[in-house]
C-alpha cells in the first residue's frame, strides 16, 4: 500500500473521529493502525489481558494519574525493565532517551531549555529579533544576565524607568523583583531583566496575563499545536505603575497564583474542592480560581475572580472594548487576540527550533514511531494598545485541579492531548505490548533536495494526516505555509502537505 493510499485511508476517519465522545468511551484503535484512542477503558474487559503501561518518574498531580488509570493504563515502577509504553515525569537524559524504543513516549523534548529557561528564550529570541525585527516584536526588551550587565548598566542611567529580574530557572514568581538599579541583584549569577510593561491591559484595575498551552509532537519537522481554552490569572492588588512606594509589592505587579494565593483580596471558588493535594501531586503549586460572567460590564470597582477561562476572557473583551486604547477597534476583538497569540506561538517555536533537533539528534529521537512530545505553558500578557507580549514558556505547566473550573479545563486538556499524540503499541492475543527497541524507522535521508518526498518526509505527511483525525480541541499552528522560509530544510514536505 502507498503511503498516499494510507493517508487518504486515514483521512476518512475524520468524520467518525468528531462524532467520538472522547471522555467517556471505551479506549479505541484506528483501523489499520496501532494508536490508542484516549478515553475510559473496561477494567473487567475479560479480553484483554495485559494493559498498556505508566511509568511516573518525578511528581505527578492527580489528575494525570487518573486520566491514565481510566484509560486503562497499569503503573509500573521498574525504571531498569523498560517495558513501559508512556514514561511521565521529569526530564530525561540523552542516554535515557537513546535506550528507548520507537513508539515509547517521554513527556519531554530533548533541546527544550532552549524555549523554557528565561535566559536562552530571551537570547533566542532577541536574535530572531535582528533577523527579523518587525516579525520578532512581542518580547519585553530583554538583557541576559551576567552577559548583559554592562548594557543594561548604561541602560538604567539613560532611563528613569522600572526593570523585572527573575532568576533564569526559577519559577511560580519566586525570586521575582522590580528593580531600577544594578545594585539591587546579584548580576553576576543567571537571570533576566527586562524593561517593565507600563500599559497592561486592566480589568476592574487588576492585571492579569494568559496562560495558553501548546503541545509539540515532532521538532523534525516542527509540528505544534495549540489548545482552544487555557486560563486567565489575575493579580489581587489594585495595579498603579510602579514607584519606590509599591515596588515591593508583588500581589500588584504579579500574576503568579503562589504569589496571590496568600492575598486577602485573593477570590476564590466557593464551590467544593473536586480533588485534594497531596504530597506527589505536581511540583507547581496547585491553583484554586473561579469564573466570572464573561457578558458582565467593566464598570464596577469590585474586584470580579482570581481566575477566568481564556474563551471567558476573549467575550468579556468582545464586551467591554472601552477597556482598551481609542486606537484599537478591530472588527472582533476574539479574532485579532487568538490570531496575535498563535503567531507569536509559531515564531517563538521556530526560533527555539535549532536547538530541539541539533539535541534530538544527538539523543537519537527523531525517528518513526516517534519518542518524545513537548508539553508547555505560553504566558501572555496583554496590553492596553490590544498588542501582546510573551512573558516567558513553562516547561511543567501545572495540572493540579483544586477547583471544578481547574478539573473541567485540564482534564478535557489532557484526554485531548493524549488522544492527539497517540500511544503506539501493538495488541495482540489480549494484550498491549511495548515497542521493542531496534524496530521503527531512522533514516538518513530526511530531506529531500530533487522535489520528491524521502522516505522521512513520507512519515511526517502520514503523522499530520493521523494527527488531524484526532486533533479534537487542539488547532495545528504548525506546519504553516506562512511560516516555510524560516526553515528552509523542510520547503518540499511543507509544500506537499499544503498544496496536493
């Protein structure tokens, strides 16, 4: 069978694949192909014998574990047998992932430091930025430190303005400061600075930033996609720009929930808690929010909730655009913010992408069946003029479900982004076996230089055709035809999956 034939078999079971209710059926395989569909698996089912299997190595929150174990995943805990069809967790070494077969699956890309550590996001970017400076225009202006502490030492005596300093690999807002001099930090040791936004956009006087959250499958090519709904995170302090006055106060200037959390202003759910923490939940701090009415006007000095969904916050704009500068008046608010922010997605991931392959290569990743997906965190703030500005990538974003809102947003989340990876394995004789290492696809030859498509680039096409049946609540941003010139390797796959 040619692999057009295979792809157009695949195609026809996109109809079929929107009418699956995902969260509540029993787990599925495509036709002719071995891909889990997620959703709820018999336990008692007297067919299947052996069940595919989880790994967990590092903290893992509730909600993570119980969307696996309804899908019929079995725990194990011997790292050495390597038998495990999915190993969830922390990073992993290069030799970890070399000793992985084709068709097991790590929560994490080798290279991605390069996207989610606050120092290599704001070098990358910044030199995307002289390549392609009206492209590259939706970061703070950034200076990397100790490399930068001259410049921005200069910097600070030509402008009477505020900084932000955060540590390169912190995270949850710690060892967050606002600063206006170099005496304030240590700018010998690894960090960021970047010039403090002045115009946030404010709602009822409280900034807030977006957290949108985006799963990358293959980084050889690049193929990411972005989930329809993420969150909205308020500050719980009436927000003023910053003086030596307010500077030390944080629960004004930030966003983090562990930082608001402790506020006596922080609002939140009144409803029951859905799940409790426990001590292996994530290492990110859960986050226990509310929703408000996205069709209520911006008129009151009441401070609404701590926490909206990002579609709540979309129609809540579309509502009150008095919020925003005079000069900004597009035809829909919804639509001009959703496209800003995939194209900053898109870019910041084709500038992080160098990285992902030269790492993936020397970890042996990128081979079919695939090993390795990215999960992360986008946060975005938006500011008054309706332009946006990329905070910074998390590499774990939280799963932690305090609230129904918390549990209704990330497990359709997750058994949307199980469903669209795809678990690999073969069921034979009632059982689920894990892939064997020496089986699966590496190939030399991965792009092609004559206009004909490698042998490679045959199963990229094939893995966005299987991908696009089960995208689900997920959009593809990349591959895009907008995009091709930035990765030259890649001009006749692109063209093949955009054209024919």
């Amino acid at each position: 069978m040619t692999v057009i034939t295979k792809i157009s078999s695949r195609m026809q079971h996109i109809e079929d694949t929107k009418k699956m209710e995902i969260y509540d059926p029993l787990i599925t395989q495509t036709p002719g192909n071995n891909i889990y569909r997620f959703g709820q698996l018999n336990p008692t089912n007297p067919n299947i014998k052996v069940y595919p299997r989880i790994l967990y190595r590092g903290p893992t929150s509730r909600i993570i574990r119980e969307t696996f174990a309804k899908a019929g995943f079995k725990v194990i805990t011997n790292l050495d047998s390597g038998k495990f069809n999915v190993c969830w967790g922390t990073p992993k070494s290069k030799d970890f992932i070399r000793n992985m077969a084709p068709g097991q699956l790590l929560n994490h890309l080798p290279g991605q430091e390069s996207l989610t550590r606050k120092d290599n996001l704001a070098s990358t970017l910044q030199e995307f930025s002289k390549k392609y400076p009206e492209q590259y225009n939706f970061i703070p202006l950034s200076f990397v430190m100790p490399e930068d502490s001259e410049i921005l030492k200069r910097h600070m005596q030509n402008n009477n303005q505020y900084y932000i300093h955060k540590h390169a690999c912190a995270a949850r807002g710690e060892g967050i400061s606002l600063i206006n001099s170099l005496s304030k930090f240590n700018s010998k040791k690894a960090a960021v600075v970047q010039e403090y936004i002045n115009n946030p956009l404010l709602i009822n006087g409280y900034k807030f930033d977006l957290r949108i959250y985006v799963v990358v499958t293959s980084v050889d090519p690049l193929i990411a996609y972005v989930y329809d709904e993420g969150l909205a995170r308020f500050a719980t302090e009436p927000w003023t720009k910053p003086t030596k006055l307010n500077s030390q106060k944080k629960q004004m200037h930030l966003t983090n929930y562990s930082v608001n959390k402790s506020s006596k202003n922080f609002k939140s759910n009144s409803s029951s808690v859905v799940q409790e923490v426990d001590s292996q939940d994530s290492i990110e701090f859960d986050e226990d929010f509310q929703d408000i009415d996205p069709t209520q006007n911006d008129t009151s000095t009441e401070q609404l909730s701590s926490k909206m969904k990002f579609s709540d916050i979309l129609q809540y704009l579309e509502n009150n655009r008095q919020l925003f500068e005079n000069s900004y008046n597009p035809e829909s608010v919804s639509e001009s913010i959703t496209q800003e922010l995939h194209r900053i997605i898109k870019l910041t991931l084709i500038a992080a992408n160098t990285q992902f392959v030269t790492q993936g290569t020397s970890a042996a990743a990128h081979c079919f069946p695939r090993k390795c997906f990215g999960f992360y965190g986008f946060d975005v703030m938006i500011l008054n003029d309706g332009t946006l500005r990329l905070i910074e990538v998390n590499l774990c974003p939280a799963t932690g479900t305090s609230t129904t809102l918390d549990y209704e947003v990330k497990s359709k989340l997750l058994n949307n982004m199980f469903d669209l990876i795809g678990i690999n394995a073969q069921f034979k004789n009632g059982k689920y076996h894990v892939p064997k290492t020496g089986t699966g696809e590496y190939m030399k030859s991965k792009y092609s230089k004559d206009g004909n498509l490698t042998d490679y680039e045959k199963c990229c096409v094939a893995q966005i055709a299987d991908e696009n049946s089960r995208k689900n609540h997920f959009i593809r941003l990349l591959p895009d035809k907008q995009y091709t010139n930035l990765i030259e390797a890649h001009k006749t796959l692109y063209s093949y999956v955009f054209e024919k």
